[in-house]
C-alpha cells in the first residue's frame, strides 16, 4: 500500500511560484447526471486511487449525510490538480460536485457546505480522495480534494499516549490561483469561480449549555485564536461510560471530533473518510493541527443543513454514540483509534441563587486537556446562566478546588475562595478565575502538569453591595493621625493606617484599622503609602480578550516565580477582592520599574463585601 501511495506525477511543469493548475478546456457536463456505479464503496480499506491517474474529465462518486445518518451520493468530476497546493509534496485535486438524478446533497448549501469535510470520493472502487477544502467568499460548486495517497498516510503515524498540552491553532492551508486559473477554471467548471482563495472548509462546532449571547462570544474568540470553526447551539452528550467504543463509524457516515461532553458539548462535525480495522480516518484537513491528540471520536446525528448564503451554510448535528478516541490531528486529517475511549479532566460545578433557593449541580468532562481552560469559561457559565437567568445588579461568593498531578506523578490540590459584586454581569469574573488558574497551572514553564479534576462552586443574589474607599489617614508609634499630604518617620516605627468606607448608595461608613511597621530597607528613601480594595488590586481583565488568549492556549500568565510552587503560591495568595491592603511602596532606584519590586511592608484584612477605591499619602523615611 505504501508505494501506491507515495506514486506522485505531475500533471503540468511547474513554473513561477511552482503551483499551476491543469484544467480541461472545455466545458463540465451538466450537473444532476447518474452517478457512477461504484460497489465498493460501503466496504472498509478501500485502495487509494493513483494520484498520477488523476486527471480532468475523470468522475467519481461522493458520499456525505445531509440528515440522520446515513450516507448520500453525490457526483463530483474532476477539473484538474494544484500542484503543492496543500504544502510541499503535497498536491490538492480540484472538483466540481453536483447532485446526482433526483439527489438533494449539493443543493442543500448552494455548493460545498460546512459539514462535508472528509466526504470520500470513489473512482472505479478505489478512494480518491476527500471533500475537504472550499471558496471562503461565496458558495460554490468547486473545491478541493485532499489526495487519499496523503490521507492514508496517516495509518502509519506510531500512537502515543501523550497529547500536547497547548492548544495552538496555526492558520489552514490555503491556495490562491491566479486571474488566468480562475478564468479556465470557471469555463471548465460551466460556473463562476469565487473571489478569494481555496481553504479548509469551516468545522462546524456542536456547542451545548450556553445561550446565544455566550455562544456569540465564543464564536468571536475562536475567529480571534485563529480557530476554523462555526459554532452553533446542539445538544448535549454525556461522556462515554463503557471502557471501550459502542458504535463504529462508516464511510461517509457523520464524524464528531468531540473536546467535551457533559455540560458543555462541544465536538467539531465532520465526515468519515476511511476505515479499517481498527482505524478510522476524517475530515481530510486538520482540526487544531496538534499532531499527537486525544479528542472523542463520536457518531453524529444530522439535523439539517442551515442554508446561509453570506457566511457559509453548515450541517447541524448532535453528538451520537462513542467511536473511540482522535489520536492524531494532522494537515490530512484525523485519525482516531477504534479500540478505546478517551479519560480527560472532570469539571463539577454547583451554583445556588440565594434570592430563589435554586441549586444546580453540573458535570462536563473535557477529553482535549489542552483545552480545559479554554472550555472552562463556559462550563462555568453554563451552572450559572441556569441558575442566576439574568444580567445587571448582582454578588457572589465562590470557591475553586484544582487537581492533579505533577513531575514524578506527585498529587496537587489548589484551593481558592473569592467575592464578587457586578452591575453588569457577576458571572463573569468568577468563571475567568477559575480558568486562568487552570492556564497558569497547566501551561506554567517549570513541570508537566495534567489536570484531572475541577470542582468550582458559587452563591449568587441580585444584591449589588460594595464598600468604597473614602479616605485613609496614617498615624505613627500610636501618635494624632498625620494632618497634610507627607508622613515623617524612621526606621523601624509603627504605622497605624486607618481606612474609612462607605457601602453602595449609603451615608453609613465603617473603618478598618491596618498595622505596618517601617523597614531597614526603606531608611533613606521616599515612597507612598496608600489603600487600596482588593477589587482593584485584582485589575480584572477583558474577557473577551482572555477568553481568546485561553483558546491559543499558550500560557495567559506573566510574572510568574520561577518554579510550579511559585505559581501555585501565587494563585492562591494573589489579592481577594473583599480585601483591603496597606501598602508601603518605595520609589524606584536607579533603573528599577515601578513593578520591578514587591512593597515594603503590607497588611491586609478581610472584609464582608468587596472593596474598591485607593487613597495615597507620601511618606519620608529618615
């Protein structure tokens, strides 16, 4: 088989970029004729068609499912080969697909849709190759097969048992022809070719327990991380309970590429292009091109193909039965083992709305480790919205619990309580927490981490309360408070900093005493002295900006101490926001940056509500 696969011709010199396309120069037969009879095609391990038979006018057979499950021909002629058109070595078969005598495929999306990728093409019994790759700009007919000799390719890859952390999403291949290809391609094709260029078509991504407005966030995150998906609302599906696969995929049958289960499904949709034994491929491009992988390998149900002329129709599927599990996620697609199940880190969630007494206990178990903190945003999310059901004016107070294992297989549980208050959406704050803990842990620069479990749980009410800082005033060794604007004191003196506060639309205020002594370090030097809530010291950021950095899934944190202790130290000492702090912080020597070192002295209390504000007094050290 090897060397049938490795049989490569070219079908035109190459010349300039090296990349040219030969086309027929007439015209394509009208769409709508019978297809080939291709008996084969329902049998596993089919051969691969020669590449270097490839050539215009040849016809074959497509199969893909519009809706249930099972597979429905369509007919695809092929219109030449872009030489290296996938890569280097790596060539891309140019077709024009149309529906067979009374079939319904093709014109379900006005061209190739979103769905059909890994859709097998079939000449005389052998494979030719998959439906993979599309025109990004507007629907068409014409498209790109990647060559089954690549695909099987795939067969040979040695499993591994480790799956890379990081989930980097580099862009998709793509080919660009030029005006003259085009303008042949189009009289071969008896159809106008589309602006733009040739490339993966979209995954559609099978997305459960979210509302449109999260799932429109996360659409605009995964454009952003450089994600080619279209993420739509499905069902959910819960995670294989049987230690080995219940289903088995079929040739052009649906393929669900599956990160999580649970609470929040999600699963990239596909087609299967090939099986054998215990092997199965799909997609015929890659995923998120983590090479080594461990994704659920799943059935999928079709529901329908959502026509959308301007963005691109897509299958609409829910995530059926287990296949076994994606080992593998290449530039040729994916390849899943069929005799075992993934394990993957298990996230519980418990939320209750003190104004209703509603509680809910949530479960998502997510097999693509390297996407827990990605996902984790919306698995929160998902207890939440079911609970709390409303923005604006709202607290709460949550709790984390991260565990795993580390280097040499040594246990580690990281623990973690917060407030939180918000006019605007008091769930926010409380799932990118707990998500950027879990990107800290697992993409920190010191050891292998592996998370196994999350256990996350938060108390809401519609009761917008926060303490606000309205002034400070700093007294020394005991002494009358300082009047004006500049401290005096030495070495080794007591400073008594007294913080008022004052609740949400209230004329009440409360205070809190703080003590700090002066360091030998601070002798000399001039510096502040200042009070500040722990909402502020927390400096939250934009979620729509974190949730995309989470979904790169590279490492969000910075600054972190050098070694994993330091980081989990940092987790769980990092400013809460029902805090308030004194701070005595020196000006910078030298070249020093005004971060570049910790504060002189600190104290901290907590309090019953969260705190925001920040009032500053100088201070000279003599």
């Amino acid at each position: 088989m090897a060397d049938t696969r490795r049989h490569r011709r070219r079908l035109v010199p190459a010349a300039g970029a090296g990349v040219l396309l030969a086309l027929v120069a007439g015209s394509m037969t009208a769409p709508a004729q019978a297809a080939p009879q291709v008996s084969a095609r329902a049998v596993e391990c089919p051969t691969a068609y020669p590449l270097a038979s490839v050539a215009p006018g040849l016809r074959g057979e497509g199969q893909t499912v519009v809706t249930g499950t099972t597979p429905q021909p369509f007919v695809v002629d092929v219109l030449g080969v872009l030489e290296d058109g996938l890569g280097a070595g790596r060539d891309m078969i140019i077709v024009k697909v149309s529906d067979v005598a009374g079939g319904h495929v093709v014109d379900q999306g006005s061209g190739i849709w979103a769905g059909m990728s890994g859709s097998p093409v079939y000449v005389d019994g052998k494979l030719l190759g998959s439906v993979s790759y599309g025109f990004t700009t507007a629907p068409s007919p014409i498209g790109g097969l990647t060559p089954a000799a690549d695909m099987l390719d795939l067969l040979d890859l040695k499993a591994t048992s480790t799956a890379r952390s990081k989930q980097a999403s580099p862009a998709s291949p793509k080919a660009t022809l030029s005006t003259a290809a085009k303008t042949k391609l189009a009289a071969a094709a008896g159809v106008a070719t589309p602006k733009g260029t040739l490339q993966q078509l979209v995954s559609p991504l099978a997305v459960s327990g979210i509302g449109t407005a999260r799932l429109d966030k996360l659409q605009a995150a995964t454009d952003a991380a450089g994600w080619s998906v279209k993420a739509y609302a499905a069902g959910r599906r819960s995670a294989p309970t049987a230690a080995a696969p219940t289903s088995r995929p079929q040739a052009g049958g649906n393929f669900a590429a599956t990160l999580s289960y649970g609470d929040l499904t999600a699963a990239a949709i596909g087609t299967t292009t090939y099986v054998c034994g215990d092997q199965a491929i799909a997609f015929g491009h890659p995923f998120n091109l983590s090479g080594p992988a461990s994704y659920g390998a799943n059935d999928a149900t079709s529901i329908a193909i959502v026509t959308d002329n301007t963005l691109g129709s897509f299958k609409m599927a829910n995530v059926g039965p287990s296949f076994g599990t994606v080992d593998q996620d290449r530039t040729a697609g994916i390849r899943a083992d069929l005799t075992a199940v993934p394990s993957g880190s298990v996230v519980s969630t418990r939320v209750k709305n003190l104004n209703s007494g509603k509680v809910r206990d949530g479960s998502t178990t997510v097999v693509d480790r390297g996407s827990l903190p990605g996902l984790l945003p919306d698995i929160v999310f998902s207890s939440q919205d079911a609970v709390f059901d409303e923005w604006g004016d709202g607290a709460g107070s949550s709790s984390w619990t991260i565990s795993g294992t580390r280097a040499g297989g040594k246990t580690f549980a990281v623990t973690r309580t917060n407030r939180w208050a918000s006019r605007d959406d008091v769930t926010i704050d409380p799932a990118f927490d707990v998500a950027s803990a879990a990107d800290a842990l697992l993409n920190n620069d010191f050891e292998d981490v592996r998370i196994d479990k999350v256990a996350f749980a938060n108390e809401l009410s519609t009761k917008f309360d926060q303490l606000h800082i309205t002034r400070m005033r700093v007294s020394v060794n005991g002494g009358p408070y300082v009047k004006g604007d500049l401290v005096q004191a030495k070495v080794g003196d007591k400073l008594t900093v007294r913080v008022d506060m004052s609740p949400f639309r209230s004329t009440t205020s409360s205070y809190v005493k703080l003590r700090m002594t002066v360091p030998k370090s601070a002798k000399g030097q001039v510096g502040t002295v200042s009070a500040t809530g722990g909402v502020d010291l927390a400096q939250a950021g934009d979620d729509d900006a974190s949730l995309e950095c989470l979904l790169i899934g590279q490492g969000c944190a910075s600054d972190t101490e050098g070694s994993l202790d330091g980081v989990i130290s940092q987790l769980t000492s990092a400013p809460r926001n029902d805090a308030v702090t004194a701070q005595l912080v020196l000006e910078p020597q030298d070249d020093e940056s005004d971060d570049s070192a910790p504060p002189a002295a600190a104290a901290t209390k907590l309090q019953k509500l969260t705190v925001t504000g920040q009032k500053d007094i100088e201070i000279a050290v003599r």
